[in-house]
C-alpha cells in the first residue's frame, strides 16, 4: 500500500491556516502544499523579506506576516493583529543547537524561540482558533530533561544539545496540557504534534561548533531525508482525523525517515503533572494566561 504524502491531503478550500517559520524547510513545504490544497496560508516569519521571497514560489493564496517568537511584544501584535477566525495553527519555527543567546526577554533563546513564543502565541491566537493547533517536535525530546527550577540555564553549564531538547519535550508537554484543557472545556480544537525525523534543513546550520557542524554535514547527505518527506507528519496532522494529542512521525528506523504515522513518545512527554508545571511556569515568564475558554 502506498505511503501517505502530500498528494493526499484533502481540500483546505475556505480554510485558513498559520505556518510559523514558514520562509524555508519543512516550513516552507507546508505552507506550500496546504496552499496547493486551497488554504488561503499566512507565512509568519521573523524577516517579511525572507517570507515574500519565499511566497514568491507558492501557487494559491499565500500572505506573509511579521512574527519574532524571540519577542513577546512582536508576538503579541501578530495576535492583536488578526482578525477572524483561524482554522489551523503550525507552531513550526525553531531554532537548533545555536550558541548560548537569549531572547529579548531574557528567556534561553531554545526554550524561548521555540516553546514560549509558540505558548505565548497559541494562547493569545486560541479564541479565534476552529480546528487544530499543529506543533512541530523532534525525536531530540528524548533522553531530555525539562528543569522546571532552571528553565532558562540561569544555574546550570549551558549544553546547547540538551536545551534544544529540552524545548522539544516541552512543546510535547505544552501540546499534552493543551489538549486536557481543551477536552475539559469541551472545546472542538485538538492539539497534536508532529517531528520530521532527520530532515536535512538551514536549522543545522546554527551551531558554531566546528565539530558538530562537520558531523552535521555528513549525517545531512548520509542519513537524512529532505525537506519535502519531512515536512508529512506536520501536514499529516494538520489535516487527517486524529485523536486529540497524538503525535506524529517517520515510519522508519529510529524514526529518522519514513511516512507519516503515529509514533510513541518518552515517559517525560507523557508526564501529565510536569505538563501542568510547565504550563503554570510559562504563564508566568510570558505574563501570557490562557483565555477564559481554557481556564480549568
């Protein structure tokens, strides 16, 4: 039986859609194929120029937005901006293994880039949101701690593989109590995840260790599959009938590559009571709440 691919994603005709980080990767091809499907798709990205050069190769309708996840204030007027209704949310953008930074809040730029702009986001978007909220993970979420004393590496030495996973198994957890607030408040949005496996993409890129670029670089044309395969689980879930929380990945070995199915995750990502931690925590570093809709 033939593998799922992009090809069978159903009509998104009069639905709208929101790609974070959607200039390039598997951003990009799922803001690519979800407009070939009739999604009219926001591209929101850090730098406008990127996005529009990036809009410039996609057929259908396709807007791009300024969103910097490193920056409460931007992400704030992202949200203040919209108007009407959101049907699908991709919490896409990230960033990997970079040098030890900070956001313009303050927040370690991992844990800050890739799960508390999405947290901050998410919430601030939910009351406009119909169907699904989308978050991009990575197999990186396991073996991973999340340190609810040390967030943001304030005590801890600073080791940027294990902050980048520890902003992986938090966006598992976030979508974990995301998904027990929504079925408490018997909203009909679902959150679910997804991870590419090992996708060859600019994020490897970031890191200025010599050693592990090189070794990225190998594993990038050795064992890595492209963009475009990577890119399925997220457009697997952001469109088929799905439990609520479920997560989605590459069917092959170790799941680095394959087509999309259902795959398991660690016992830290299905920690309900570290997922409730986390989402208090983050409500108060973003001084962003969840909206009366969710309030349980």
């Amino acid at each position: 039986m033939p593998k799922w691919n992009a090809s069978n994603l159903p009509s998104f005709s009069g639905r709208t859609v929101v790609v974070t980080g959607a200039n390039s990767g598997i951003g990009l091809v799922a803001a690519r194929e979800l407009a070939r499907a009739g999604a009219r798709t926001v591209i929101a990205v850090r730098d406008p120029a990127k996005g529009e050069r990036a809009a410039a190769g996609i057929t259908g309708d396709v807007e791009v937005r300024r969103l910097d996840l490193a920056d409460l204030s931007s992400v704030r007027a992202f949200a203040a901006e919209w108007e009407g209704d959101l049907d699908v949310l991709v919490n896409n953008a990230g960033v990997m293994i970079p040098p030890r930074g900070t956001t313009k809040d303050g927040f370690e730029l991992q844990i800050g880039t890739n799960h508390l702009g999405h947290f901050a986001l998410t919430n601030l978007l939910l009351p406009k949101i119909t169907e699904r909220v989308v978050t991009v993970a990575s197999g990186a979420h396991r073996g991973a701690k999340v340190d609810l004393d040390d967030l943001n590496w304030e005590r801890r030495e600073f080791k940027n593989w294990a902050a980048y996973g520890q902003s992986k198994l938090a966006n598992l957890l976030f979508t974990l109590e995301l998904e027990r607030r929504l079925r408490a408040a018997g909203s009909p949005v679902r959150a679910l995840a997804a991870h590419p496996g090992y996708a060859a993409t600019n994020l490897q890129s970031a890191t200025t260790n010599p050693f592990q670029r090189i070794g990225m670089k190998v594993a990038n044309r050795v064992v890595a599959q492209d963009d475009a395969a990577g890119a399925l689980p997220t457009l697997f879930a952001a469109s088929q009938d799905l439990p609520g929380a479920s997560y989605v990945g590459p069917d092959g070995l170790a799941e680095m590559r394959g087509g999309p199915v259902l795959v398991g995750r660690t016992a830290e990502a299905s920690d309900a009571e570290s997922a409730k931690r986390l989402w208090s925590l983050s409500e108060e570093l973003t001084g962003v709440r969840a909206p009366e809709l969710l309030a349980v």
